[in-house]
C-alpha cells in the first residue's frame, strides 16, 4: 500500500548513516582536546538524537505521502458492517 517504500528506505537510511558518520567523527576529534567532557559529550549525544528524531519524522512524513489511500478505502468498505 505504500509507494516508493525502496525510495525512502535508500534516502533515510543514508540520512542516518550520515548523522551517526559525523557523530562519530566530532567525538573522534574532541577526544583529543581537553574539551572531551561529559556536558560536551551530552551536548553532541543531543544534536544525534535530534537529527535522528528529524529523520524518523520524516519517515512518517513521506510514507504518509505515499500511502495508496484508495486500498486503505476499500479495506475499510469491507470491514465497515453495513447499516441498517
């Protein structure tokens, strides 16, 4: 029922690639500072939740988009008892 599920998997999961990518490269770089502290550490922790949460609401987003409404109609005309 949803349309271009391969699509959207192929893009998002390259958005996540990339946020845990330069997650791990900025923790990489600060622990050879004196900055590699628990609040920067939390600090970088919460800028890869944020992105991550963007791109799961995106994932709903797009697949909201792409879902074949007039199946889910004809699903619901089957399982709705008739009246009166």
């Amino acid at each position: 029922m949803i349309k271009n599920k391969e699509a959207i998997l192929q893009e998002k999961t390259e958005k996540f690639y990339e946020s845990v990518k330069i997650y791990l490269e900025d923790m990489d770089t600060l622990s050879d500072t004196s900055d590699f502290t628990i609040d920067n550490i939390e600090t970088k922790w919460g800028d890869l939740e944020n992105t991550t949460k963007q791109v799961l609401r995106e994932i709903n987003e797009d697949m909201i988009r792409q879902i074949n409404e007039k199946a889910i109609i004809e699903i619901k005309k089957k399982s709705t008892p008739k009246k009166g």
